[in-house]
C-alpha cells in the first residue's frame, strides 16, 4: 500500500511539472518589433545619428521595463524610393508592430501612406510638413509643422525688425518647397515682398553666384531654407563678400555645424526653435547625459527620437500590436513630460511652443518676441 501512495505521489508530481511546462510556454510575452526608418547614410547620415543618440538612451531606460521588444533599422537616404522601398520591407516582411521616422518631409509622407495603406502607426520625431497636420490615424508627429515654426518667426520679423522685402534660398526637394512656400504666404500676409527664389541641390555648397545676384538686388534680408550644413556654408560665403544682410533660416540651424563652419560670420542668425527656454528637471538630465556621450551641442531632434521611443513603447505595453488601439492612445496623450518638454498629441497633431532664437556671440540664444 505504501509503494502505491508513493506512485501516485510522483505520477501528480510528474503531470504537476508538465502543466508548469505547458503554461509557460503559452504564457511567454511575445517579441514586439518597432521599425525604426532614418537616413543613416550620405550627406544626411548626421541626422539618423541624432535620432539613433536619442533611441540608444532610451533603451538604456527601457532595458528593465518589462516588455520584450527589438528595433528594427532601415535606411530611408532622406529619398522617397528608398523610403517606402525600407517601410514595405518593414512591414511586409519583418511584420514590425509600429513604426518609427524617418527624417526628411518626403520621406515622411511616403512612409506614412505605406503605414495607412498597412494599417500601421507610425510616429516620427520629426516631420515638419503641413501635409501631415491633423492626421491623427496611423500618423504622429513630435515636431510642429512648418507652418507653426513660420508664423512665429515670420511674426517675429514683422514685429520687430523693419525687414518687408525678401529673397528665398531654397533646398530643391519637398522640404525646400514647402518652407518657401509657407514662408511666401505669410511675408504676402503681412503685405510684404518676395523680391525673387533661387533653388540650390543637396550637394551643392558654393553659393557665390546666388550671393552675387542677391547683392545686386535691394532686398532687406534673406531667407535661407536649409540642413544645417548648407546654412553654414552660405552664411560663410555671404560674410566673406563683405555682405552684411540680415539672414533667416529653419529650425535645424542650432546646430555644431553652424558654428564649426561659419563660426563668427553666424553672428545674428535667426530662426524659430522649440522653447527650451525652462527646461524640466527631465530635460536636463536627458542634455546632461549626451553631453557625457560627447555631444557638444543638440539640436531638437536627440530629445524628439528619445520621446519617440518611451511612447512606442507605452503603447505596444498597452495595446500590443492592436493599430486602433495604438492609435487612440497617441491621441489621448496629454500634458507628457518628455525629454522634448511637454507632448500633446490630444489634437491628433502635436502642440508645441515655439519661440524666436539668434546665433550671439557663440550662443543661441532666445530673442523677446
């Protein structure tokens, strides 16, 4: 009789282990995939390298988070044929659960329409196209568009400055085109004047021949639509003309590139920025670990890409990979103290402060509006 109790004692024991097993293999957190879309090569890798310093100290948060995920990285160059050539392969074949970037305007509308068609979120950091306001379905943005950035520096010249006639320098590509032209219906707004526009290509940087053409002109100021390298490399070429136009340009100026090229002829630079004038405790502590990671100085784009990634996350620990689900959580994120200041997606497009900043003395610093 003993040796049958001890039987049955290790046939339960033995079926105990079995069910453990079973249901710890049917219990196991899946492996969420986030696609992460940038031009991490060619003349703007710079940019996929901001984004990816802002990603890589996420992660370094998110280690212990308690989720399962793994990022998985295709290069969009800032082209639309890479672009959506990288988001379908993304997609389709790597079956990522959301989707992050790219960078360039263009580039960001091409992903997005993959992301809609596919029934996919997609969050960019950046994405500063007018086209994308409002979306609010399958596509968010932690950037304000052009047109927000615009309107305050453009009101900013008309309130402050005597400038009313202008020449636009532009970049030949959807975001070139968007920023003159958003910038010609404001200047037109205001009753000011648009004297002529001078296109330039990506790998273009000697501009004497716009320069000269310009100081033949009697223009108040300039326009510059630019990355922040070609800002540099017109601003230098403009001081060495001895040519002491007042110079505008987009949110991507602040930058080390502006003073590693054009150094002391950057002088009175001015652009409209996000308002990092009070800086959270959060943001603080997000700048200080860069700078121990050898960054000199940021732009927007560290702290938006470092945003970015906390909230793919929340949402796939929320939602899995459940789109609608997803997407109704971006759109209920109100008042998130980020590394980026605070996000307000509520709108279904992203409400941010802005505010007028100029190149002084080796500084960029905020101008009274």
């Amino acid at each position: 009789m003993r040796y049958l109790l001890i039987i049955i004692a290790l046939a339960l024991l033995i079926a105990g282990c079995g069910t453990q097993q079973i249901t710890a293999q049917v219990t196991k957190e899946p492996v969420y995939k986030i696609g992460v879309l940038g031009p991490f090569a060619g003349p703007t890798a710079r940019y996929g390298e901001a984004m990816d310093a802002g990603y890589q100290l996420a992660l370094e948060d998110l280690k212990d988070s308690g989720i399962n995920f793994k990022l998985i990285y295709e290069d969009s160059h800032c082209d639309n044929k890479y672009a959506k050539t990288a988001a379908e392969k993304l997609i389709a074949l790597d079956k990522v659960d959301i989707l992050l970037g790219p960078y360039c305007d263009g580039t960001n509308l091409v992903a997005s329409q993959s992301a809609e068609y596919h029934n996919k979120v997609m969050l960019s950091p950046v994405g500063v196209s007018r086209q994308h306001a409002g979306l609010g379905k399958t596509f968010f943005r932690l950037q304000p568009s052009n047109e927000v950035e615009m309107r305050t520096l453009v009101n900013y010249i008309f309130d402050k400055t005597r400038h009313r006639t202008f020449v636009i320098v532009y970049l030949n590509n959807n975001f070139g085109f968007e920023y003159r032209d958003v910038f010609n219906e404001l200047v037109d707004e205001k009753n000011g004047k648009i004297l002529f526009e001078e296109g330039y290509e990506l790998l273009d940087s000697d501009f004497r021949t716009t320069i000269t053409k310009i100081k033949a002109s009697d223009v108040d100021a300039i326009f510059f639509v630019s990355s922040d390298f070609h800002a540099a490399q017109f601003i230098k070429q403009v001081r060495e003309q001895q040519f002491s136009i007042p110079i505008y340009s987009t949110v991507n100026s602040q930058s080390v590139k502006i003073i590693d090229i054009a150094g002391n002829a950057a002088e009175n630079l001015t652009f409209a920025f996000n308002d990092d004038s009070n800086l959270t405790e959060k943001q603080k502590e997000f700048y200080s670990r860069l700078k121990k990671n050898n960054y000199r100085l940021t732009g927007f784009v560290e702290a938006n890409a470092y945003d970015a990634l906390h909230l793919a996350v929340d949402a796939l620990e929320k939602c899995g990979s459940n789109m609608q689900c997803q997407s109704n959580f971006f759109n209920s994120v109100h008042d998130y103290s980020g590394a980026s200041g605070n996000i307000d997606l509520s709108s279904g497009d992203i409400r941010k402060n802005m505010v007028v900043k100029s190149y002084r003395a080796g500084e960029f610093i905020k101008l009274k509006n």
